[in-house]
C-alpha cells in the first residue's frame, strides 16, 4: 500500500515538473510569436515591408472645400530627404521637401523648404501607408505645428487623405478617400489603371489632373477672399 501511494506521488511529482516547464518555455518566447501585432520596436530597417507594427488610426475625414479652407500651406512639393523619426508620443518621420508650387500660404511666408510630418515611421505604419521617398512629388494640404523643435514644419490635414501624389506628367493620386466634390474630374479609367499597375494603391484611391485640381482649390480659395 505504501509503495502505491509513493508511486502514485512520484507520478504527480513529474506531472507537475512538466507543466512548470512547459509553462516557462512558453513564457520565455520573445512577445514578437506570440502576438504578430507587437512591433520590435528596435528593428532598424526604413523597408516598408519590414516594418514590424501598423496602426490603425482614426482620421476626421474632412469635405474637399474645408480641408482647402483649413489649411496654413497647399502646395507641390518634391521630397529632399528624411531629416528624423520621433516615437512619442506617437510615431512619425519629419522630410524635408522642396516647395515646387506654393499654391497657398497663410501667412504669405514665400519659403521654399519646409518640414513635413507624415504619422508612420520604419518601425510602425500608419494605416499601411508607405512612407514619404526622395524624389516624390506631391500635392498636399498642410497645417503648421505647434511648439515643433524644427522651425517651419507642418502636419498632413486628415494624413493620407489630403495626399496628391503625381505619377505622371499631369496625374495626382489621392491616396484615400475619394472625395464627392472631385468626382466629376476623376477618371474610374485611369484609378483602375492605377490600381493594376502599382500594387500600392487600392479601389479607395481617387485620380485628379493637376490642372484640374488647382482650378478647383483656387475657385474656393477665391470665394474665401470675398467674405
């Protein structure tokens, strides 16, 4: 009876050292297998595809005519170069960009390179966009920082949905979404075009001439003066 009783308490000896391994060694793997949604946030590599975490951020969405009225800067640009990444309190990467058009200024400024602050940096995406390259041009609708360290630096109006980016001689692309008062200069021709030749972009994408744009931005811009 007693060598039973030994027995069976031997038994329940090694079932528990099994389970307090088992238990460490899952415990001991790195939080990056165990939640793919956990970034490694020292992963050094600026590829999109190796960026480790994405976030889905909300954005305010605003009509084509109040972005336009909201905005400090509306101008083209050509990136020069990434000048940082900043972490806190939220992930973003500040370019260096080359004013090709200043189409509006505020304050009338007439510089000709500013910083600007895209939300995403190569650690974290932001909502899957790619990041800002040198050599890209773009339209954008901008408003200036507050209390930035860099001197004239400004922020994307609702980030992705106020980017033109020009893919060609006179076509912008914005990024996302399609907005109802530019839909009668859009072309469903070319976003599909768009769609199948650059994997970057999706349906929720909207095509613009340049031309087009402008006569539309200056139109509002033009009845802001008369109030």
């Amino acid at each position: 009876m007693a060598n039973i009783i030994r027995k069976k308490f031997v038994l329940v000896f090694l079932l528990f050292v099994l389970v307090a391994t088992t238990l460490y060694f899952y415990d001991d793997k790195p939080q990056s297998t165990q939640n793919e949604n956990v970034a490694n946030i020292n992963a050094p590599s600026d590829d999109f595809t190796k960026r480790v975490g994405n976030i889905h951020g909300l954005l305010e969405v605003l009509p084509f005519n109040e972005m336009v009225k909201k905005s400090d800067k509306i101008v083209k640009v050509k990136i020069n170069s990434k000048l940082k990444e900043i972490n806190e309190p939220s992930a973003k990467t500040i370019f260096e960009a080359e004013v090709i058009n200043d189409i509006y200024s505020k304050d009338n400024d007439g510089i000709r390179k500013i910083n600007i602050m895209q939300a995403g940096n190569s650690q974290w995406s932001f909502n899957n966009n790619p990041l800002f390259a040198p050599g890209d041009v773009y339209v954008l609708f901008l408003k200036k920082t507050v209390k930035f360290d860099l001197e004239n630096t400004y922020w994307l109006i609702g980030e992705e949905t106020s980017v033109f980016e020009q893919v060609d001689s006179n076509t912008l692309i914005k990024w996302s979404h399609p907005e109802p008062e530019l839909g009668s200069i859009s072309d469903q021709k070319l976003i599909d075009k768009w769609v199948e030749k650059d994997e970057r972009f999706n349906k929720d994408i909207q095509t613009v001439t340049e031309s087009d744009l402008l006569e539309i931005t200056n139109k509002i811009l033009g009845q802001e003066e008369k109030k």
